[in-house]
C-alpha cells in the first residue's frame, strides 16, 4: 500500500477533488504502483510556519511503500511530487520536505493479514 500524506498549511478550499485526484496520478506515476494499491491523503489548513520563520505555503510529506524506494527513485518521485505541489498548490519546492520510508513488507498491514506472508 504505498501512501502519500501531504500536511499543508494551504487552506482546504484549494484542495478540490480534482487536486486529491490529480495527485494520486501523479504519485502512482511516480512510485510505479498500480493505482488501485496507492492512497493520497491530503490534510489542509495546518498551523505551519516554515524556512524563513514565515506562514507563506508550505508542507511536509510522508511517502511509504513497500520497495521502489531508493536513492535515485527517490530523487525522481520528490521531483514530481514537490512540482505537483509548486504547480497545484503554490508550495514552492523550497517550502516543503520529504520524508521516504521503504517498509518492510511485514511491517504494513492489510486484510487482516501484513504484506509479509502474502508478499512471501
């Protein structure tokens, strides 16, 4: 199940279904996932002050997934997703940090089971 949460000061009226939808393809594209195992989960209007001790638009985000992480897939995927947010969002690629974690399959729950035994 590979995840994007995006926390973001931006206020939610900017984060329309079509900008929630938007950033699943992007991501999907990014992670190299099918869509139907990739969830986006976008919260707005955060308290958050960032580089520079201002409130202009920033965010933090978490990708998790089981595998295509890596030092250069992770190059790529910020580069997508922090121009998705410039893009859509006005969060400037200086306004926001990545956090990646390649979980282990054991460790990612789904279906009453983890990932380990059905990943084998």
């Amino acid at each position: 199940m590979p995840m994007c949460q995006v926390f973001t000061n931006v206020a939610s009226a900017k984060v329309t279904d079509e900008v929630l939808t938007k950033l699943h393809e992007v991501f999907t594209d990014a992670i190299k996932k099918d869509k139907k195992w990739c969830v986006v989960h976008i919260v707005p209007d955060q308290k958050m002050i960032g580089h520079g001790r201002t409130t202009d638009p920033c965010a933090l985000v978490n990708i998790m997934s089981i595998g295509n992480l890596g030092a250069d897939e992770n190059i790529r995927i910020s580069g997508q997703i922090q121009g998705f947010l410039e893009e859509e969002l006005g969060i400037t690629k200086e306004r926001n940090y990545i956090r990646f974690d390649d979980a282990p399959a054991k460790e990612v729950g789904w279906s009453g089971s983890t990932f380990g035994p059905i990943l084998g």
